[in-house]
C-alpha cells in the first residue's frame, strides 16, 4: 500500500472545478498537497495513512476564500450601525481608527478575524488595512493562507505620512514575505476619491515589475461617481483606464454602479470584481449587476468586506445572499445557480488573486486546503443536490474541520492555531474602550 499523510473520507467530495459532487469519495494528501480523489472503496487499499478521518456525513469543499475584508475592524463589529456610508466613515470609523489603530490592534483584530473566518471554513482571505506587516505574522502564525494588502492612501495615518512612505513600507513587506508559501502581497489603494492620480500611476508601473494584483475600492456608491464626475470631469472607471490600470491585475471591489459599457470595459481588459453584497446592502450602497457580468464572462469572486459593515465575516451567508440577490436584481430565478455561487466563494477568487495553481478547487497537485461541511442535521434533510444544501440549507456552524496545505486548524469545531478564550477576552477589552471613546466623541 502506498503511504500518505492523510486520508479523509467523506460522503461528498465536491470538487469545484468541475460541476456536481464526487458520492463516497476521499481525499489523500501527502506533504500538504493533494494526491489523489478516489472512491472511498479503493482508497482504503490503496492507501496507508498516518492520519485517517471517516466523515461519512459530510461534504468536503476548497477552502473557502474571502477576497475582501479589513480583518482588524473585527473589532469596530457594530460599532456604528445603520448609518450612511460616508456618514459611518466620517463620524464613526475614522475618528476611532484616528484614535486606536497600532500595531496590538491590529494584531488582536486580525486574529479574531481569522478564528472566526477559520471556524466558518475560510482558509485564505485577502486584506486591506493598516499595519499589513503585523497582519501578515499574525496570518503567517496561525497557517492561513491570505495575500496582504500594502495599502496607499493620500492622507497621513500612523502608518505613513505620504504616498512615497505607503509605497516604500509595502515594497518592504512585499520583499519579507515573497518567499513564503502561505503569504502573498497585493497593492491596495483604499479607493479613487483617496489616492491622486500620480500614486495611481505608480502603483501601476510597480504592480507590473512585481507580478502583483491591485485592490481598490472602485464604484461602491453613487455618491462615488457624483464626486469623481465633480473633480476629474469622468467616472472612475474611466480614469483608472486612462491610468493604465484596467488589466487582469485590478482587483475591483463593489462595482455596485456600472453601466452596461462599463461592464463590457471591464471584460475587455480582464479584470476581477470582488463582490461584498451583504456589506452593499448593509449601507444601501447599491445592486452589484452579477448576471451581467457573469454573462460578459468577467471573473467575480465574493467578499464580506470588513466586520464593521456586514457585520460578519460569514462566507456562507455571502454565498447566499449573492444568489438569492442576482436572482432578484436579474429578475431571473436562474441568473446565478448554487453551482456558481459556491465557485465565486472558492475557485473564483483563487483565480483573481493569482493563487489557483495551489488553492481554489479539490485537484491532484493542489494544497490541500479544504473544508469539511456536516450535512446530517434536521434541516438539510433530505438531500437531492449537496451543492445546493450548502448554498441555501447550510450555515457556518455545519462546519467542523478546516485543512490549510494539510494542517489541521479546525479539528471538530475547535481551533488548533488560535487561542479562542485569549482571543475572546482580548476583544472584549478593547470593545469597551472603544466604545466609550465613541460615546465622548457623540
């Protein structure tokens, strides 16, 4: 018998890169990466593992990927809710993050944030937030895969006083972690009404010599566009283009008002959208045209965007909402099925943030990240199509194990690389800090 490292059984193995779900199969894995997908029957002659699992009740899927999120504002959860996004941003948001942000916040909030995205089977998100170093050794300690975002924006913050020192302190923390097999970097310049054209430009050229992705904010709200037809007498799509900025590097996030050119413009130039409809529909930002651009073949990946919008950081429920919503917003019951929904929530977003030779779909060759998804409960019962009971039947809880390149960081239901008790206490503190600092400032 041949020898591997792990050996799980399952009763659906839903692969993703290939429609519907694989009965009674297993996944062996050796030295993180998968090795074989095979009838459960012939897997147990075929292999010896030095770790087997039998979930005969569960479905296993790619880990999930989050592909966007502020992983720190974990702690600013519910902070100011019900509020316009500017207004939200201006007299909430900013002035705590004025007064709080540091390194030990955004530690403690990054590692909230990944206990919770773990125990809901993510295994890689995608960041955009201050102190990207501290998030990266926090996500690089627990083994979870995520690609750092090196932010840039124009106005002076505790990070950096200007453009040149965002760039500089990102090209630093670029060079620490381009080596490393879990942590990848992407330039993140917050949003077009906050970064000028010049570092725009930069941004750009530099993202070509490094191979990296860009992560804006681009067309979250109406108001975005008003302003940006107000001071640079265009829309800012149409200025990142003429930035040379519209390739399959850009990672836009919302597009929540996009014309049906502007849609074509961005399946011309290949870009990725990341799609946060919870978070959209939380601060009434506007309808994402998924349908339409799913049909003019651009990649759309789902995000949560940050716990301080959403207010989780529940991929699961994205899955849904975005389902549920293309449906409603196409008119069309059939706009986005449950087989997409659980690709843009997995192989989709692999591919946006260059990742999908390792991550993103069950395949031979791939690391093994994987999530495992109990099915036995009342309410999922009874089970015609897998796929579809995760999407519309599951939640988070139904999830009790977590595989992240072969390690085992949720082993049913209890995290393995974090310390939920600290984490929780932690979190605890500062929200009464934080909150009573918000009230002074009301």
């Amino acid at each position: 018998m041949e020898r591997v490292t792990t050996l799980i059984h399952a009763r659906w193995v839903i692969p993703v890169n290939q429609d519907g779900s694989l009965a009674d199969h297993s996944i062996a894995i050796r030295d993180g990466r998968i090795v074989d997908i095979l009838p459960t029957d012939t897997a147990r002659q075929r292999y010896q593992a030095d770790t087997e699992h039998s979930l005969t009740e569960h479905a296993l899927i790619p880990g999930l990927i989050n592909t966007h999120t502020h992983a720190a504002m974990s702690l600013f959860r519910g902070l100011a809710d019900d509020l316009p996004l500017m207004e939200w941003l201006n007299d909430h948001i900013w002035p705590a993050e004025a007064a709080w942000i540091s390194p030990d916040f955004v530690r403690d909030g990054t590692e909230l944030a990944m206990a919770e995205m773990i125990k809901g089977g993510t295994t890689c998100f995608n960041d955009m937030y201050f102190f990207p170093n501290v998030s990266a050794h926090a996500a690089a300690a627990a083994h979870m895969r995520a690609t750092i975002g090196m932010i840039l924006i124009d106005f002076p913050t505790v990070w950096a006083a200007n453009a040149d020192e965002y760039i500089s302190k990102g090209l630093k923390l670029h060079d620490e972690f381009k080596h490393h097999p879990l942590i990848n970097t992407a330039f993140a310049p917050h949003a077009p009404y906050t970064v000028s054209n010049a570092p725009l430009g930069k941004v750009g050229t530099l993202a070509e010599e490094l191979d990296v992705p860009i992560h804006i904010h681009v067309h979250e709200t109406a108001d975005e566009i008003s302003g940006s037809l107000q001071h640079h007498q265009q829309r800012p799509l149409a200025r990142l283009e003429q930035l040379g900025l519209l390739s399959p590097r850009l990672l836009a996030v919302h597009m929540t008002q996009l014309t049906d050119d502007e849609i074509a413009l961005v399946a011309a130039n290949n870009c990725h959208v990341l799609h946060c409809p919870e978070s959209n529909l939380k601060l009434a930002s506007g309808f994402t045209p998924l349908a339409k651009l799913l049909a003019a073949g651009v990649n759309v990946c789902l995000g949560t965007d940050g716990a301080a919008s959403n207010n989780d950081l529940d991929m699961f429920g994205e899955m849904r909402t975005a389902a549920l919503l293309a449906k409603a917003v196409a008119g069309d019951a059939s706009a986005v099925p449950a087989q997409t929904a659980l690709r843009m929530a997995t192989l989709n977003g692999a591919i946006a943030l260059g990742i999908d030779d390792d991550t993103g779909s069950l395949t031979p060759g791939k690391a093994a990240d994987i999530t495992a998804v109990r099915l036995s409960d009342l309410w999922q019962q009874p089970i015609y199509n897998p796929i579809s009971q995760l999407v519309y039947a599951c939640g988070r809880e139904q999830v009790s194990d977590v595989w992240v390149a072969g390690k085992h960081l949720l082993k049913e239901g209890r995290l393995t690389t974090l310390d939920e008790t600290d984490i929780k206490r932690r979190a605890l503190a500062w929200g009464e800090k934080i909150a009573t600092k918000d009230r002074e400032n009301s």
